[in-house]
C-alpha cells in the first residue's frame, strides 16, 4: 500500500505515516542501542522513508552494503521501486536544505546581545523573520536572551 501511495498518487512520507497510524498499522519492532527490543509501535517520517528505500521488496538481500546472491520473496515490480527512487532523488534535488529565496539582510544583521548573525525562520502560514541565531539545534531551542524577531519584510522595506 505504502509503495502505491508514494508512487501511484504521489503522497509524501509525511501523509504515508499519517495514513498508516491512522489505521492502526504498527511498524516493525527492532533491536534498539545495547541489544534491548522495542517493540512495535507507531510510524515515524524516518520509518517510512527506509520502508520505501528497502531493496529487500523488490528481491534484493544486502549485508554490510554488498549484495548476497539469495531467493527472496518478491513484494512489488521494480517499476514500482524505481519510480519511488526516483521520486527520492528528484525531492532532494528540489529541497538541498537552502532557504528558498535568499534575504537582502541575510548575513549582515548581528544580536546586539551576544553578537552572533541573525537567521531567517519560516513556518508554515507565518511570514518569514530574522531571529538570533544563537540557536541549540539539538535541544531546539533559542540560547541567546533576545528572543525576538522582526518580520523580514517589514524591515526589508525600510532598507
């Protein structure tokens, strides 16, 4: 199902896991960190994204990253498998991780508390703001005391 969703009607990971959980399907357990077993539980982005790029659907077995001349089961066509590949490669040449538009203060702006450049932040149905970028990207969370923003196009219009 999940092969045909990515492929056929063209959703992303994103809407494959939310399908999935919604209909009460668990993923696989899994041999976590020290040898402990989690079981099976909810899909996650990360889940799905190996699902769909395992070769093991399509009669391939690897170990160590070196293929193994073994009989496996046949799931879907290699059409199918391609044509998801191929979808992986196109979206990641589409999203190399830059911001979408370069901003006219990008690089130039500083905190005037700890010094550091601003970043541009955007979310979804919010304009884009510059912020400090004095930022924990582990933790997720703003280290520098001036949390504040300014919305890039009020004061790109200013410039």
């Amino acid at each position: 199902m999940a092969f045909d969703w990515r492929y056929v009607n063209g959703w992303r990971i994103g809407t494959i896991q939310t399908e999935l959980n919604r209909r009460g399907i668990l993923s696989a357990g899994y041999k976590g960190k020290g040898g402990k077993w989690l079981p099976p539980g909810p899909w996650s982005r990360e889940t799905v994204r190996q699902m769909l790029m395992n070769r093991h659907y399509i009669g391939e077995h690897w170990e160590g990253g070196e293929r193994i001349d073994v009989e496996c089961p046949v799931f879907i066509t290699r059409e199918v498998f391609d044509g998801v590949d191929e979808m992986f490669k196109e979206e990641k040449m589409r999203s190399n991780g830059r911001p979408a538009t370069k901003h006219l203060l990008a690089g130039f702006l500083r905190c005037k508390i700890c010094g550091r450049r601003y970043r541009t932040v955007t979310g979804s149905g919010r304009p884009t703001c510059y912020t400090c970028g004095n930022f924990d990207y582990r933790l997720r969370k703003q280290i520098c005391k001036a949390n504040s923003q300014v919305q890039c196009h009020k004061i790109e219009e200013v410039v």
